[in-house]
C-alpha cells in the first residue's frame, strides 16, 4: 500500500473537475483512483469486484444492489438546477408531504408520450399520463408505469468506462478530440448510430454537427422500429409519413395482424378511441357500437377484444388483406383464398362504412400489407376521413434495417474509423446476419451512451451512462408530431449524461447542458418565456401537431413477394409485450408483469396453438398435467439454420402451422435481473425481421421447464367459467333485444336454485351515511393491457417476488386481470376480467381474522391494518375472490436506497408475514375527503381517482362515491348489463362489473351460436 | 308360519358343565396378581436402575427427530412460512393439517380418561394413563402449527384478550379466536387431569424410590400425599370434577377446530356437519394411536397381564364404531353435495375424486373407510397384528382426510384464475416429521420417568378391591 501514499495532486485536480454535485470522493485513495485503492476496494468489497454469477437471484441481487449504490453515493434528492415549472399549483413554498406534479414526455422508440410525474420533494414517485398529450389523453401503460423503477434502478450505469476501466468524462471528451480533429481534417469515416430520433433539438445538433463534418454518417437503428410502416407509407404515398387513424369515427375496423390497442406510439390513444365506441349505455343507443374484425395469427389484445377474429398463418395475412381489397373490387385476390365468406362479409361490411371505416396493418407485416390497407383505405374514401396521412414526425425518416446494414457494410469495408452510438444496443438486437458484434470491433474508436452497461458497452472502448428520461432535458414528437419539451424531475442520479450533451460536446461545447441546447433550440424558433412556461407547464406545445396531408394512396397494388419457402412451421417474431424489445429487461416490474395473452412471466416461450402442439406431440394429456403443475416441455426450434431452445406454450386462439416468440429475453448484460427468458435475436435475420416460414419444432427430453405463469392454464375450461356465472356477455344484437339480459339471467338461477331470499339477513344493513365507495369496470372494452396492474405495482409499493415466487404462485400483484375463453380452443373468444379486490359489504375476510387486522371502515372500505396483522392467512382462505395476497418471505426490498427514494411516501412498505391486498387507494381517498373537508363540501365525483382508473387507456374502470346520485359510479351501477362477480354468496361486493357486449356480424354468426351465447 | 312348528328343542345341559372360554368376559386384568404384584410390576419398570437398550435407541431416533424440529423451525422464524409449500390460493397446508391431525389424536386421551369413567368403563383403567399422557404430547405436538405458522409469530399474542393501551381486543367472531380459547382450555384441564390422577402413584414411586433424589423429585411432585381417607376424598372428588370438566372438552375442542372450516365458505369446508364429523373422527384417530402406541408398549414392557386383550378388542370396536360414523360423513359429504345443486360443491366433490388429488382422495376410502371393516372379525380384532396394521392404517388415513379437507377444497374454489396446486416442501415435511419426533421423545420421557399404567387404579380392578367397592356401594 505504499504507494497509495503518493498522491498525485494533479491528477487529483483532474478527478475534482469533473465531479458534480453531491458526488463526493471517500478518501485521498478514491479520488486518485489509483490501482491501489482499487485493489484495497475490490478486496474488502469483493462481491463488487466479482461480476455477478448469471443465476443471482432476486433477492441477493437487491442486496447487492444496495450496496453498490451506498458506494456509489446517492446524489439524489434535489431539484435539478434550472426551473422547472410544476404541472398545477406552483407552491410557493415546497410543502412537504404534498406531491407536485410535472408534465414531461416518456419517448420509446422516439415517439413521445405525455406523462404527468409526481414528484414528493423532488423524488419522482410515479408516473401518469397527461390528459393534455395527444399520445395519452391521460392514460398510461404499463412500460411508462415501470419506467419509474427504470430510473431509480441501481444496475443502471453509473460511471464512464473506457476499456472497462472507470474513466470520466472529461478524460472522455479528450479522447474524443483527436477523432473530431481527424475528421475536421477530412479523414472522414465518423459515424453517429442512433435510435429514432423525432427531438428536434437532437436534431438539429446532427444537423450542425454534419455541417461541420460534411463527412459524418447518421444511421439509425431501431430492432423494433416501424421500417415496415415507413416503407409501407412509401409504397402507398409516395414517400416517407405517418398515416394516423381516428377511430372515434370508424364503424367498422379491420385489423391485418394489427394490435393497435397495445403497440405503437398511439395506442393509448387508439385504445381509447376504439373503446368509446364499444360503451353500450342505458338510453345511449345512438351511438351504434363499432365492429372489430382481426385477422392475426398470433393472440393479440387487439384480437382479444374483437367481434371476429380469424386466425391465420402469418404469412397469409397479405393474401387476405389482397382478398379484401379484391371483393370491395380492386386488384386481384391471390390463390390464396382462406375463409371466403369471411372476406365477403368482412367487405360487405367495409363497404356499408365507407368513410367510417378503418383497415390497418400491424406495425410489423410487411410494406406489402400496408400498401394494400392504405388501399383499401382509399377505395373506402376513409383516406382524409378517418385516416389521416402527416408527414414523418422523425427528424430524419430512413429504413432502419437498410441504415443499420449500410453501418455495417461500411465497417466492413473499412470506411468507418470512429462509431459513437447514442442508446440502443445493437450487439444485442441487430439482425443475426449483419453479425454485428464482430463488425463492430473493427471501428478502431467506439464510444457508446447507455442507461447500461450493456453488451454492446462491453464491445466499446468508451461507455458513457445515459440520463433516464426523467433525469434531463429535452424534446420529442408524438405520433402526430405534437411536440412536448421534456423537463427532468431529478437531477442525474448517476452523473448520466444524455445524447445532447454528447453531441454538444462533439460540437465543441464542452459541458452543453441539456436545458441550454433545448431552451435555444426553441427560442431560437420563436417560442417566447411565456410559451416556453405554458410548454413545460402543459406537457406539449400546442398546435405542434404536425398538419394532415391531402394525399391519395396509390392504387397500384404491389406485386406478391416471392414465395415463402413451404414448409415447416411458420414463426412470428414479435416484441415483447412487457419488456418489448429486450430494453426493459432488468425491469423487474415488467419482467413481473403478466403478458396480457398467457399470463407468463419472467420469460419469452414459444406460443402454439393446440393443433400444432398436438402435432409437435405434446399432446392434451402431457401439457395439461404439466401446464397445471406451471410446466412446460422445452423444444428446439430451428430456424434458417439457427437452433435455439425455449419452452414451448399452448395458447387457445393461434393460427396452426405457426408460432410465435418474443423479442427481448435472455440479455447477456443487461443487469442482473436482464437474463431472464431465452434471446432470440439469432434467430432474426435481416432477411426475415419479423419472422418467416420454414421453422423445425421438436420437442426434447430436457426436463419439464418451471414457468411463472399467473393463471393456471388447466382452469380454463370454458363450461367451468360458463356454469359459475363469472363471466356475463351478450351481443349487441340481444342487448338491444333485452337489455334486462342479466337480470333475467339472474332471477332464473335465483328460481332454480331456490335463493329469492338469499340476501335476507337477521340484522338491518348497515346504513352508509357518507360515502359509499364503490368500483364498476366495464369488461366491454378491457383489452387486458396491463396498464392498471402496473399502475397499483407503483402506487402501491407492491413487491416484487421474483420467477421462483410466482411459479410458487405467489405473486403480490393487487390487482389481476383474469382471462377466461368460450368457445372452440382453436378460435375462442377471450374474456378479461380485471379483479381488485371487491371490498365487499359483508366481507367473508373481516370476521375469521383473530386479530381484526381486517375490518370496515364507515365508507364501506375492507380496511388492511397491516401493524396489526399476524398473518394466519385465514382472510385469504375465506376469500371467494382470492384477491388478498400474503407476503410469505420478506419481499420488499427495505435496504436498496434508490428504491427507497422511488417508493410512494403514503403508502406503507409491507413487511414479511402481513397479508395485503387492495385498498381502493385509500391514499387517495383520504387525501380527496381532507381536501374536500378544508373547503367544508363533499368529495366531488372524479376528485378521487385510482390508480388503476387512471392509468386505463379505454377507461374501463370507474371510480367513486355509490352515495353520490350524480356519480358515475352511482349511474354505472343502474345499468342493466351491472352485475356482482359470485353475487350469489351476498358477499355484497362494492366492486362490480358491466357484462361484455359483442357486435359479431349477424352474417357470420350461426344462428344457433347466437342464441346460445348470451348467458354464459 | 312353518317355522313353528320346527322350533328346536333347547336341550337341558348339566349347569356344572364349564362355560367355554370364548363366552366367559375376557379379563381386564389377568389372574394371579396381588396388589404387591401389581405395584411391583409397574413401579419396576420406572424404578430400575438400569435403562433398556431397546429405549435408548428408540429415545436417541425420537431426539433426531427433535433435532429435525428445531432446525425446521428456526428457519421457519428465521425465513418466513414462505419455505412451506403455501400459495396464494392454498394459504393453510401441512401446518393445519398437522395441527387438526395432533388435535385429534390428542381426543382419545380426554374420551378414554373422562368420558368412560364417567360411564364407569373399567377396562379404562389399565390404558387412562397412557392414553391421557398421549393427549399430552400429542396436543404439544399440534400446538407448535398454530403458534409458528402465522407469518410473524412474534406477535402471536395479539391473539390473546390481554389489557392494552389501544383498547383492541382479538376478534371474537373468529373460528381462530375460539381455537386459542379451546384448545388452550384443553390443554390445561388435559394436563391437571393427568397429573392429579399420577398424585397417588407418584406417591408410591417416592415411597419405593432407593435413591435419595429420586424420592425428593417424587416426592416434591407428590405434594406430599400419604393416602389418608382425607386424601382419599378430596382426591376422588378432584378427579371427578375434572372428568366432568373434560368431558364436555371431548366435544368441543374438535367441534371448534371444525369451525374453522366450517365457518368459512370454502366449498367443501361450509359444512354443517362438520362438528360431529370431526369429532367421530377425532376419536377414530385417538383410539388408532392408542392402539399403535400400546400394543408395542405392552410387549415391551411385559404388561400382556394389565393392558389384557380385552382392551385391545375394544379398542378395536371403538375404531370400528367410530370408523363407520367417519365413513356416514364422507357419503354425507356427497349427498349433501349433490343435493345442493350448488355447482361450487358439486365440482368440489368431483375435483377430489377425479381432480389432481385423487389419490389421496382413495387412499383416505382404503385408509378409514375399508381397513376398519377389518374389525368385524372378532379374530382379527384379537390379534395385536391386525389392530396395530389397522390402527397405522387409520393413522394415515386421518392425515390424509385433511389433506382432503385443506388443500384439495382451497386449491379450487370459486374463481378458476386463481386455481393452483400446493405440495409440502421439505420443510413442511420437516416440521411434520420433527412434531412425530417431539411427540415420541416426550412418550419414551414418560415411560421411563413415570407410571405408564395407574398403580392405585389397577389395583381397583383386583377381585379383593372389587368387593370392597361393591360394598362401599351398598351403603
């Protein structure tokens, strides 16, 4: 150690330049970072030295987490240094305890969607989306819910790295220097790769920075992009735009493997506009309800909640949509022709519609498909109407995949001298083919900017951590091109520096803030002081969005692709629904999170439908058997020559002869957290993005596979859920016959069984003089995204258990969506149901527990007294709902301090051995009724909002006071269709449903299914 | 009206003719012993200096499973019941199956001591106290599960109605409520019954005793007892008190052990029945363990002469008779199942049938439903063989009667999304093996330590003693 004892002062300097903030050095030895102090910290801390074995579980991973960062030093906890301007009320003073609100904008994949954070004393606590935002209207998903855990994540990176080895910044920018020098001197062979940038602000400084190195290349990369819907806009319009839908105004909607609910930057939008439509109301009968038909092949929301679903190999979805346009007379249809009298009712009903109707194609079918919807689009005369075409809100619109393979080409060649890669990881998710990781070590000078020290960070001589959204400044467009500065909520927790600040640099400007180069981006084009507040103020600068433009699709249909190769079976590449393209992967909230269609967690598998598993030879009995036991048999699928083994998984409703997989599992590098599920880009070459024909699937003989699947497969017989009255629905048609359907329903079981009087009770009700609070979700338009239950993890401190726990089933979700399916298992329809807990007026939990940790409170709540609570598990037992939820082992992390600082302050960490379930976010009744009690008046309907009914893209849930005659709560419950989930046990339940109404086409439904169908 | 006329002619035969022995009473005490006999008899098998083999080795494997025990439960406390197989819809596994199970055998003792003194069952006499101390250990083995299964037992005793500045009281409305009062109510009365019955032998262990210590130990628990008539009275009236206390404890311990469930509305747990259900079952499971615990016990230590095969037949009869009344409330179970009309119940009784238990559901018919009809036969009734095989059987079968009751109704209830399966870990089966372990080790503690057979009770049953009585109930 003796030479730590030499100090180098100079270098000390060097190190005290750079630091910021609240970033303190330890000692003397730190500071000069020497080997030594390496070498005496790597010894007394060795598990920080030691990178971590790949099967860390869960919870040592959260214990390491917390120490990492105690070493690193928490800078968190302050405003950032400019002004920020808070959402609603500007408090004069900060009030601790009272959350403020900020609008900002969370981009994915370069689209902007507007969310509202709530900040308590400058501690981002959770996300909403802002009501004002095109791309949200107030509700969010599940990835902008997490994406608060995404910044507080202790993996994140958390300093530079050159070589591996810790670094600075400003060592970096001097490394830099040289490069910039070379190419200024015309050396040429720099190059940017970037995801899809829409910031102007970015930009612009491309733009600049181009300017000054006429030589400097712009790539752009996105594994989950929308190449397809680029090219697509192209084949049809003639070049690059964005072709947006109004669905508020279509009829009739078809779906060509689209899952518009759930994908895209405007789903939440579309989700909403979809369902305000398909709201069937007492006395609202004028507003016919919409009709949605979707052909697709793997199971999608979207085609969960669709009248008519048709499932098809994926790649006969062209043929199909060219059939559709062949019937409403335009083109030929291919020889191809699946379903004929669906194509026929399908176009008889398109073209009762014209102008009030919408054909879309998924985000990931071919250019073809979307050339063909835009076409048929324009037959319809919907082109202006209810689709409207706008110019790319994307700074510079390319084909991804061609920048991407232009890159690497150039690499190749030896064309490219220095790469700075701003986000992304394309070593992880570029195409198989373009064997990206090599190429990429053939740039002699590679930096790379990331949220974490990922794979390809690994592969790059410099690593500079990204800002979290909510840590910098910046901009973004939204899907229409609305265009939201983004204010930071926190200053950097991890001395992050963001692509602004890295392109500043490469402009000369050695420490651009963010808040500079935005600010001057937009006053430099007119905005003013007050339009800059009401910008950051209202989350987006109004009349931004970008104008439709007066185009006409061309007619010409394009010509059918080359043949696929036949055989085999076809596979669906598609990203993940929670952790998308493998980004969000050391997100445990997501990786935790249901996917909406199979309940899996913690994994990507290969999705079949029966036939096919049948045909595999897994047959009913085996998969039954292990399905309930949370097993499953693990195939190895060969595709184009690549093998790779996953479990496989039976998914009523998917096409045969195809299967699906996930993007994103099974990251290298992606945290610790980031392994989980099987990567499967090496089977995702540039030839076939997203999935193709000629796929092997044999089963192996690895042992049976653990999966962390929420609801147990087996149970899902459709008579099971049919005779228990679990699930009520209708179509429209019969609604509009009777709309008193589930009473009658009701009075008939009540005969049968002889139960007129079961409501009886020796004691009077309890008279709920105040307020009664009470839930109606209406399972019309749930579209079973998630959303909710992300929103109540992140409101309500929920846990995480971990893969293991849940194959254990043992999960602390507080809120689940149930998922049943009627009908034949090749087709069927699917049902959700989302279950909060039912705060039942004569609650079975209240009067077994011992302890009367559970007990009622006077606005009818089903109140958890979590100190008092000694966790006999009675409750749960008792609970026909199954919604209470049990902490078996102390899940909650009480060590990390980023996840301390994360959690929302009213609401209390549950400990080891307490059961807890939801409260209805009593958080916020309670902070409602205060507010309401200091201006002596009644809690006003839609003062107190859930979580879970914030959060809902189709508001399918709604909350408030039953006393309330003008609530809408109180209305919602006089509906005909209102109806208690297990009514029948006078559990009295507060949270109660609407039934699902459908709008199948007389045409295609068999009369006999028709009449069949309604009580279920 | 033929068969008149063909009534036999009963033939006269001559009265000195001797009885045969099969319809003489079967003794419960064999001939030859004295009241000397007797005391010797027992009060050696305490007194002798040197201790068996034969219980040292069984007493070393008990401790094992002790071992078990404790290990199972410090990781429990130190864990959390998350190392238990539980789940979100099966919240009550091994642990309250184990506790009902102990609970149960624990019945036997209380039946045998209270119930059939008060029916003045003298066959009673020779097996009370080992069927008493059984109770014992079986009701410390069963209270382990409710104490260490909460998820934080540390607060176990907010289960209590002590004084407290909040002013909260337990929830008395709660089936668990009334199990800590029940089977804390019997746990006491079981031990005082116990330990005023051992007073007069514990007595005679200190009068006998050669080893100064050994006679103090007795002696301070003797609470210096000299058999006067006083002592006599007063003790006489004690027992019977707590006889008449224990008897309606018979009842009611396992009737609110079924509140439990049967309070609750899980299908298949929502049951009126349950109370005597349970109770016949309990008294099942009591007398199977008795049997397995005596008959071995009885070569062991020689005491063919005190626990005669009279006992064992009727034991065997009690099994029988309680057996059948077991078996009435499975077939109970499916009328009233299928009666309802209640879809709930009616898939409730097919999901343990045909569901992914079905084998426990069987093994519970074969178990309690077919291996007591063994019992019919008067010659298998009388052979230690075929009642100690019959008695495991029913062991068996009663933990497998809740397993059927517990985990199979919960893990399908009413909403199929939250289905799911539930299996003991190891740990689960640590505890359960460990609780056998406790239960056993305190059982070889015993019949080393004291009288397994009540001296002064046997001592009753001589001919000379029989007399006596007789006369002192002339007057």
């Amino acid at each position: 150690m003796s030479e730590t004892r030499k100090l180098d002062f100079t270098s000390f300097r060097e190190r005290i330049g750079d630091l910021r903030g609240r970033e303190y050095w330890r000692s003397l030895e730190e500071l000069s970072r020497s080997d030594a102090f390496d070498e005496f910290f790597q010894s007394e801390f060795p598990q920080q030295a030691l990178p971590l074995a790949k099967g860390v579980d869960r919870r040592s991973f959260m214990k390491l987490m917390g120490a990492s960062v105690a070493m690193a030093g928490l800078t968190a906890c302050r405003p950032p240094g400019e002004t920020i301007i808070p959402y609603v009320n500007q408090p004069e003073n900060l009030i601790p305890g009272k959350p403020m609100y900020f609008a900002t904008a969370m981009p994915l994949s370069g689209y902007a969607r507007g969310v509202l954070v709530e900040s308590h004393m400058f501690r981002p606590t959770k996300i909403e989306g802002n009501p004002e935002h095109p791309a949200s209207l107030g509700a969010s998903d599940a990835q902008m819910q997490a994406s608060i855990l995404g910044l507080y994540d202790p993996d994140r990176s958390q300093v530079v790295r050159h070589m591996g080895e810790i670094s600075t910044w400003s060592e970096f920018i001097a490394a830099l220097q040289p490069v910039l020098n070379q190419e200024r001197a015309g050396a040429g062979g720099l190059r940017i790769l970037t995801q899809t940038v829409t910031s102007p602000t970015l930009g612009a400084q491309i733009e600049r920075l181009q300017a000054e190195y006429p030589g400097l290349g712009w790539h752009q990369w996105e594994p989950a992009g929308g190449d397809a819907l680029r090219e697509g806009a192209r084949l049809a319009f003639g070049g690059f735009a964005n072709v947006l839908y109004d669905f508020t105004r279509a009829n009739v909607i078809v779906s060509l493997g689209s899952d518009f609910v759930e994908e895209g930057p405007a789903h939440l939008r579309y989700a909403r506009d979809f369902a305000s439509r398909r709201r069937v109301r007492q006395g609202e009968r004028d507003a016919a309800m919409n009709r949605l038909y979707a052909i697709e092949s793997s199971p999608t929301s979207t085609g969960s909640i669709a009248d008519h679903r048709l499932p098809v190999k994926p790649s006969q979805i062209e043929s199909m949509a060219r059939a559709i346009l062949a019937a409403l007379g335009g083109g030929s249809a291919g020889e191809d022709t699946h379903a004929p009298e669906f194509i026929a009712a399908v176009a008889k009903d398109l073209l009762a519609s014209r102008g009030a109707s919408i054909v879309i194609a998924g985000d990931h079918q071919p250019p073809a498909v979307h050339a063909i919807a835009h076409g048929i689009n324009q037959a319809l005369g919907n082109i202006g109407s209810t689709v409207m075409v706008i110019d790319s809100p994307e700074v510079r619109p390319v084909n991804q995949l061609e920048s991407l393979r232009q890159l690497v080409t150039d690499i190749n060649a030896g064309a490219v001298r220095a790469l700075i890669i701003l986000g992304g990881n394309p070593v992880f998710d570029a195409p198989a083919d373009f064997n990206f990781k090599a190429a990429l070590q053939k740039v002699p000078f590679r930096a790379h900017l990331s949220l974490y020290n990922d794979e390809t960070s690994l592969l790059s001589h410099w690593h500079i951590p990204e800002t979290h959204y909510l840590e910098s400044w910046g901009d973004a467009r939204a899907y229409d091109g609305t265009a939201t500065i983004m204010q930071p909520l926190i200053a950097p927790l991890y001395n992050g520096r963001s692509a602004y600040e890295v392109l500043g640099a490469m402009l000369g400007a050695l420490n651009t803030s963010p808040y500079t180069a935005v600010r001057n981006h937009w006053f430099e084009r007119g905005t003013t002081e007050e339009t800059w507040r009401r910008a950051l103020h209202d989350g987006l600068i109004a009349g931004s969005a970008l104008p439709p433009r007066t185009v006409a699709a061309s007619g010409a249909v394009p010509a059918s692709g080359p043949a696929q190769a036949a055989g085999g079976i076809e596979l669906e590449i598609r990203p993940d629904p929670t952790i998308f393209d493998g980004r969000f992967a050391n997100n445990a909230w997501l990786q935790e999170l249901p996917k909406p269609q199979t309940k899996i967690t913690w994994d990507n598998v290969l999705l079949i439908g029966p036939g096919t598993a049948d045909q595999i030879g897994f047959g009913v009995d085996e998969r039954s058997a292990l399905f309930n036991e949370l097993k499953t048999r693990v195939v190895e699928v060969e595709y184009r020559g690549v093998k790779v083994h996953l479990p496989v998984w039976v998914v009523p409703g998917h096409a045969e002869g195809a299967a699906t997989i996930y993007l994103g599992g099974g990251r290298e590098n992606g945290g610790r957290i980031a392994g989980a599920g099987t990567n499967i880009y090496p089977l995702r070459p540039s030839t076939a993005m997203w999935g193709g024909a000629g796929a092997r699937i044999t089963l192996t003989s690895r042992a049976p596979y653990p999966i962390g699947c929420t609801q147990e497969h087996q149970s899902l017989d459709p008579k099971l859920v049919g005779e228990r009255g679990i699930i009520r629905d209708a179509t429209y048609q019969h609604y509009l016959g009777n709309p008193n359907f589930v009473q009658d329903y009701e009075h008939q079981i009540e005969q049968v069984a002889g139960l007129e009087n079961s409501n009886e009770s020796l004691y009077p009700p309890f008279a709920y003089k105040g307020h009664a609070w009470a839930m109606v979700i209406d399972t019309s338009v749930c579209t079973g995204c998630n959303g909710c239950v992300a929103a109540c993890q992140s409101e309500n401190n929920i846990a995480v258990v971990g893969k293991d726990e849940v194959v254990r089933e043992r999960e602390l979700h507080w809120l689940r969506i149930d998922r049943y399916y009627k009908g034949d298992p090749a087709n069927p329809q699917v049902y959700h149901q989302p279950v909060p807990c039912m705060q039942c007026e004569l609650a079975p939990c209240e009067p077994v527990c011992p302890v009367q940790a559970t007990s009622h409170s006077e606005d009818g709540l089903n109140d958890m007294t979590y100190n008092r609570c000694v966790g006999t598990r009675y409750c749960s037992n008792n609970c026909p709902y199954k919604v209470r939820r049990f902490n078996f082992f102390g899940y909650s992390d009480y060590d990390t301090p980023a996840l301390k600082a994360m959690r929302n302050p009213d609401v209390t960490i549950r400990t080891r051995g307490v059961m807890e379930k939801c409260t209805y976010c009593v958080q916020r009744i309670n902070h409602g009724k205060i507010e309401a009690e200091k201006e002596n008046r009644r809690v006003r309907d839609g003062e107190v909002v859930t979580a879970c009914q914030q959060a809902c893209p189709t508001q399918a849930i709604v909350f408030g006071d039953m006393n309330d005659p003008s609530s809408h709560v109180a209305q919602l419950k006089k509906e005909p269709t209102m109806y208690a989930l297990l009514g029948e046990l006078n559990t009295r339940p507060r949270t109660t449903y609407l039934a699902t109404i459908r709008n199948p086409n007389p045409e295609l439904v068999p009369a006999a299914a028709t009449a069949a169908g309604e009580h279920h | 009206m033929a068969e008149k006329e063909t009534t036999p002619v009963h033939e006269v035969r001559p009265t000195t003719q001797e009885v045969p022995a099969r319809f003489m009473p079967s003794p419960t005490i064999e001939p030859g012993h004295s009241f000397a006999t007797i005391t010797d008899h027992i009060s050696t098998i305490v007194l002798r200096r040197k201790t068996p083999i034969g219980w040292l080795v069984g007493f070393t494997i008990a401790l094992f499973g002790v071992g078990i025990l404790t290990l199972s439960l410090t990781v429990l406390v130190g864990k959390g019941v998350g190392i238990w197989g539980i789940n979100h819809p099966v919240g009550w596994g091994f642990d309250i199956i184990n506790f009902v199970w102990w609970i149960g055998i624990g019945h036997a003792g209380t039946l045998i001591s209270a119930i059939l003194l008060l029916l003045r069952q003298e066959w009673r006499t020779s097996i009370n106290r080992f069927a008493e101390a059984m109770t014992l250990f079986a009701v410390a083995s069963a209270g382990i599960y409710p104490a260490l299964h909460t998820g934080r037992p540390w607060y176990d005793f907010y289960l209590f109605p002590y004084p407290n500045t909040m002013g909260l009281w337990p929830q008395f409305r709660s089936p668990l409520m009334w199990d800590v009062f029940a089977v804390t109510t019997y746990a006491t009365v079981s031990l005082l019954f116990w330990y005023v019955g051992l007073i007069p032998d514990l007595a005679t262990l200190r009068d006998r005793a050669n080893n100064i210590w050994v006679r103090r130990v007795y002696g301070m628990f003797a609470l210096g007892w000299r058999g006067s008539a006083k002592h006599w009275y007063r003790y006489e009236h004690a027992y019977l008190l707590l006889a008449g206390l224990s008897t309606p404890l018979v009842l009611s311990v396992h009737t609110i052990v079924s509140f439990d469930f049967a309070v609750a509305q899980v299908p298949g747990w929502h049951s009126t029945f349950f109370p005597p259900y349970f109770v016949a079952g309990a008294v099942f499971a009591g007398f199977a363990m008795v049997l397995t615990l005596a008959i071995p016990a009885r070569k062991f230590f020689r005491l063919e002469d005190f626990i005669t095969m009279k006992h064992l037949e009727n034991m065997g009869k009690v099994l029988l008779a309680t057996g059948l009344i077991v078996v009435y409330a499975y077939a109970m179970e499916w009328f009233y199942g299928l009666y309802s009309g209640n879809v709930f119940e009616i898939f409730m009784l097919k999901n343990r049938a045909t569901g992914p238990y079905w084998q426990m559901y069987v093994a519970l018919w074969v178990c309690n439903g077919l291996a007591p009809q063994l019992m019919w036969f008067k010659r298998l009734r009388t052979s230690t063989f075929w009642l100690f095989v019959v008695a495991m059987f029913v062991n068996v079968g009663m933990w497998l009667e809740r397993f059927v009751i517990i985990p199979t109704s919960l893990h399908r209830d009413f909403l199929p999304s939250s289905w799911g399966m539930y299996h003991g870990t190891v740990w689960d089966w640590g505890v359960f093996v460990g609780s056998i372990g406790l239960f056993f080790a305190l059982l070889f503690l015993f019949v080393r330590f004291l009288p397994m057979i009540s001296i002064f009770e046997m001592r009753t049953l001589l001919p000379e003693a029989q007399a006596h009585a007789k006369e002192g109930e002339a007057h």
